[in-house]
C-alpha cells in the first residue's frame, strides 16, 4: 500500500455495510485506508469494488477480535483508527 500525505486510517469490519462506505469516504478524500476484516475472502466485494483505489487500500485479517493484542500489527502507523464494529443490540 502506498501512502500519501494524509497518512494511514484504520477502519475495523471494513466490509461492514456503514464501514464500507466510510471506507470509500476516507479513500475519496485522498487517505490510505487499512481495513480490518475476519476473513480476507469476506472482503473481496470491497476489494472488487474500491480497486480503482487498490494502491490505498490494505485489507488485514483478524481472525478473534477477543485475543489480546489482535489489532496490534494493524494499528501499526496507523495514527487515526476509526471504529466501525459494535456489539449487537438484543
């Protein structure tokens, strides 16, 4: 992934429905964009779509967002994360 000016944004659940459009925002506005995911296969409909920006986006795996410590390599220059998933309302 290249990086530009604006620096690295990390958006969690990236191919989430309200992160993927956030995504698109924060790539449109000129940033780079880590996206974390569960599966990497989970976010080729992202990646599909956003590949005009392919040289941006950086899709990384996080299997057990419980394990301690899961988001340590994602957030690595990263100074911006931007939290999208939440627990579900029962």
């Amino acid at each position: 992934m290249s990086h530009n000016g604006k620096g690295i944004v990390l958006v969690t659940g990236a191919n989430g429905y309200i992160a993927a459009s956030t995504v698109e925002a924060f790539l449109d506005a000129g940033y780079s964009v880590r996206g974390t995911v569960r599966s990497k296969s989970s976010a080729d409909g992202l990646v599909d779509a956003l590949s005009k920006y392919a040289d941006r986006l950086e899709i990384v795996e996080v299997p057990d967002i419980t394990v301690p410590g899961a988001f340590d390599e994602a957030v690595k220059g990263a100074p911006a994360p931007f939290p999208t998933k939440h627990k579900p309302v029962h």
